[in-house]
C-alpha cells in the first residue's frame, strides 16, 4: 500500500497535501496492528533481555555441588 502511495506523492503540489496523505497512511496502519500488553518492557525487549511468561529469565550460576 505505501509503494503505491510513493509514487503518487512525487505529484502533490502542495506539501501539506502530502503530508495529510502521510499521516492518513500511517493511521490506518495504526489501527491493523495489535496493541502492546507491556509497553513499560519494550527498552527491556529492546536491550536483548529475554522474558518468559512476562517475567524476566535471571540467569543463575552453574550447578551445585
């Protein structure tokens, strides 16, 4: 759908035009995608920590003797 949009934003005149376009674009967009259930984790995820069951995995050291 943006693919399609590109080429005809080359031909709008005037810039708020095209910037409404944009904006539509990404709205309808917003609405196809499911909502986070924890975005407070998204730096967490972001960082590379792994979760399981929304629960942070704390690594621990080796075995007991």
């Amino acid at each position: 759908m943006l693919r399609l949009r590109t080429g005809a934003a080359k031909r709008f005149k005037k810039v708020a035009n095209a910037t409404m376009l944009i904006w539509r674009v990404l709205r309808v967009g917003e609405s196809r995608f499911r909502r986070l259930d924890a975005p407070e984790l998204l730096a967490d995820v972001y960082e590379g920590r792994r979760f399981a069951d929304g629960k942070p995995i704390t690594r621990t050291s080796g075995k007991v003797a």
